[in-house]
C-alpha cells in the first residue's frame, strides 16, 4: 500500500469510531489539526512562538481529566498567539471532544505515527478529501483532479495575482502553488548548467516561491482547514494569511484589487451569506468574480446548473457575463463528483476584455457528462477521466488554440455563437447528446446502489474489528 495512504488511513479511523458517539466529521478533523500543529511545531519553525510551558512533550505525559484540562488550556492560550497562523488556526477554538478519552484516543494515534516532513502536506490533502466522502461531512471538497485542470489550464505564472473568493479548504490555493514550483523548478533546470536533475529536485524539495493569493473562506472550520493546509504545503505570504476568514459578498468590492487569475466553485456558495438566499448567493459570487477581473484576467469557475438555465436575476447576469467578458469554454460535468452533494455544475473559462468590443463571440462546449458514469464514493473523478478535454482544450490559457469539431469522434466537443444563446435567453448548460438524459434519469438508481455500497464496506469494517479484538 502506498505509505501516504496508509498514513491518511490510520489518522481517518479514529473519525469514525467518534463519529458513532457523536462527534461530527469536523469536529474531528478541527481537534486533529489542532493537536498536529502543537506536536510538529518544531518541525514547522513555529516553536519560538509559542509559551515555554505549552509543548506536545508535556501533553502525552499527562493522562485522564489533567491532560482533558491542559488541552483545553493551550487552544485557548495558542488562539491569542501573536503569530497569525497560530492564530488563525486556534481561533476561537473551544474542544469539541466530550471525554477525556476522545482526547486520549486522538493523541494515541498521533503518537504512534511519524509523518515525514516532506509528505506532511500529501498526507493532510488526502485526510481531508477522504473525510469529505464520510457522512456528516462539512468540507465542500472539490475532486484534486478538477482543480488540478483549471489551474493548468488557466496557467497562473509567478507574480500575478490569483483569487478565490470561496475558498474552502483552500485546494486552489495549494494546487496554484505548487504548479508554480514546478514551472519554476522547469525554467531553474533549463537555465542552469547545475546538478543532475534528481539532485536538484532534492536540494529544491522544501524550497518556497511567494506566491500572491486573495483567498477568503466564511466558515470558521474550513478556515482552520485551509491554513493547516497551506501551513503543511509551505505556502507563505510576507503580508497576509493566504486564506482570510471572511465573506467576500460583505466586503467592499472596491477594495479589492483586480485579479489576473480567479479560480473558484460556487457550487456550495448558499453557505457564504445568511441573508442571501442560494441562487442570490451564487450570482452575487459570479458578479464579484467578473467585476475584479483586471482586463485580460482569466477565470475558471465552476456553477450549479441551475444557475446557468434560470431565467430573471440569472439570465441578467450570465447577459453580462457574455457582453463584459470572453467565455470561450464550458464544460459539462459529470453527476456525482461533488458526492455526497448531488449538484449538477458546469466549468466556464473566460476572460475580460481589454474594451468594450472584446467580448463573447463564440462559445466551445464539451459534454463530459453524456456516455460517462456516475461518480460518487467508490468512483471518483480521476486526471485520465479529464485528460481528453485537456487536450482538446488546448496550450492556450485564453482558449485561443485551433479548435475543430471533428477532433472529438463522440462528438461531445461543439460550439455555439452568441446569436444562438441569446436566442435561448442565453442559457449555457446546453446539451445536444441525447445519450446524457439517459443517465441522468438513472440518477436515483446508481445513487441507490452507492449508499447500499457504502452501507456494506462499513459493515465489513466492522466486522473486521470485531475479528480483530
């Protein structure tokens, strides 16, 4: 078994047996983080800058109720830390945990596992993805893949400035920077007459670029997720936290600097602001992402279905969208990638014009949902799932390679000119393979299948600990 697996394994099991006495997914993964950073403190260079008295070693020689008290101690005394990351991690932390022994039961686990450094980051992304497929779950995680390909797609360079105004458990911020690493990994080895390769990608293994993100996440445990994750994936910023608690629908638009890169899913944008409703929530956000564009910025961004066919408010914004900007591809995306979220959603590229005559002439579709299995637990959306859209998307982050239809035999790649969407109150989840309403009316059956799957596998999980006692 690949040893990063295993790692994020054995720090999940935990979770469930928790889970059955109460504890949400969150609230597992929030006093996990909380307890890894106060034991790889030193490791992170984050010792100096916390109290002598507060240290890991002092923690797991203490047992029962007086170790329950001096948990509870440090998360208070390491939320007021004047470190912001230490800060931001412990804010306004308060234990989740109900018993001495829920505690007890985490710091055994912690204790008996030792994480390289360099896998450190690996291990937290891949706990947080499988926490996401366990019921109770909170985390909006997006599949790596999917975020993998707008990043690579959009191709974010060294210097510009990137956003996300949902950021989740920052996944775009972490994918961002380390695509940087590697272009700029790329471009050290092909200007310098160095090393082997192999001896500088050890010598460059920790080594960090500033990377400038604007990142803000609403809910107070995503954000601690997020930072733990950029913590992790040595992700710094000499100014601010890459990821700001905050609700970007409240903050002032104008005070935000335009973006050369904004990458962002909407898909769980009903979470940002309470006195919006979901669907006003959903165009609020797209609204605000078009608007900070710098012209020639670019976007990639995925929405909910239903935003892109709605007619009012909807229709309005996805006119402006089109007149403002250059939406030059959408993607249609398969069911069940969001499991267990059931939200159908598509991906949009553009980018703003440098005048008022730069603006939507024809867009490209690709129909990734049509002939394609319904993903969910057990079947998850992988890179070679989305590697034929890759490349017929081509090098170009403006969406401005060659593009011929009859590249695609199974005919899921085709464009449409902004006459014909304005003739359909400029809807943009159009669907021409009629082999797609097929399956999405098997919807129900395949999710049935899915939840009697996972019933079973907890079954046999289970039993395999009965045995095992």
């Amino acid at each position: 078994m690949n040893t990063i697996i295993n790692f994020a394994q054995k720090l999940i099991r935990p979770a469930k047996d928790l889970q059955k006495e109460g504890l949400p997914i969150h609230a597992y993964l929030t006093e996990l983080t909380w307890l890894l950073f106060f034991k790889m403190a030193p490791i992170l260079g984050k010792l100096h800058l916390m109290p002598s008295d507060y240290r890991w070693e002092l923690l797991i020689q203490k047992s029962g109720i007086e170790q329950y008290n001096y948990y509870q101690e440090v998360i208070k005394i390491l939320s007021q830390a004047s470190d912001p990351y230490i800060a931001g991690l412990y804010a306004h932390a308060d234990t989740f945990f109900k018993t001495p022994e829920q505690l007890a039961q985490v710091i055994t686990t912690l204790s008996t596992i030792n994480i390289p450094i360099e896998d450190l980051g690996e291990v937290y992304e891949i706990l947080l993805e499988r926490c996401a497929y366990l019921n109770g779950g909170r985390l909006h995680q997006v599949p790596r893949s999917l975020v993998d390909l707008m990043v690579i797609l959009t191709q974010p360079q060294p210097g510009e400035l990137i956003q996300d105004p949902l950021a989740g458990t920052a996944s775009f911020v972490v994918a961002t920077n380390e695509y940087m690493q590697v272009i700029n990994d790329e471009f050290s080895e092909s200007s310098s007459q160095g090393p082997p390769k192999n001896q500088t990608q050890s010598q460059n293994k920790f080594c960090t670029i500033e990377t400038n993100f604007l990142a803000v996440e609403p809910d107070l445990i995503r954000h601690r997720l997020a930072l733990m994750n950029c913590l992790l994936h040595r992700i710094n910023h000499s100014q601010h936290l890459p990821v700001r608690w905050g609700d970007s629908l409240l903050s002032n638009l104008e005070k935000w600097p335009q973006a050369d890169v904004i990458l962002s899913i909407l898909v769980f944008a009903s979470d940002l602001s309470e006195e919006l409703g979901k669907h006003d929530a959903s165009l609020a956000l797209l609204q605000h992402i078009y608007q900070t564009l710098k012209p020639g910025g670019r976007a990639a961004v995925i929405l909910p279905d239903k935003l892109l066919n709605a007619v009012g408010p909807a229709q309005q914004v996805r006119g402006t969208l089109l007149d403002t900007c250059v939406l030059h591809t959408v993607l249609r995306l398969p069911h069940g990638i969001f499991y267990p979220y059931k939200v159908p959603a598509h991906l949009l590229f553009f980018w703003r014009g440098h005048t008022a005559d730069e603006k939507t002439e024809n867009v490209w579709f690709y129909d990734l949902r049509a002939k394609c299995p319904i993903f969910g637990q057990y079947l998850r959306l992988k890179r070679e799932h989305l590697m034929s859209f890759e490349k017929i998307y081509g090098d170009d982050p403006y969406g401005k390679s060659k593009r011929r239809e009859e590249e695609d035999k199974e005919n899921r790649w085709h464009h449409f000119s902004r006459t014909h969407l304005a003739q359909r109150s400029d809807r943009l989840d159009l669907c021409w393979l009629t082999e797609a309403n097929i399956i999405t009316d098997n919807q129900n059956t395949t999710g049935d299948i899915w939840e009697v799957l996972e019933k079973t596998v907890d079954d046999l999980e289970d039993l395999t600990k009965l045995l095992c006692e």
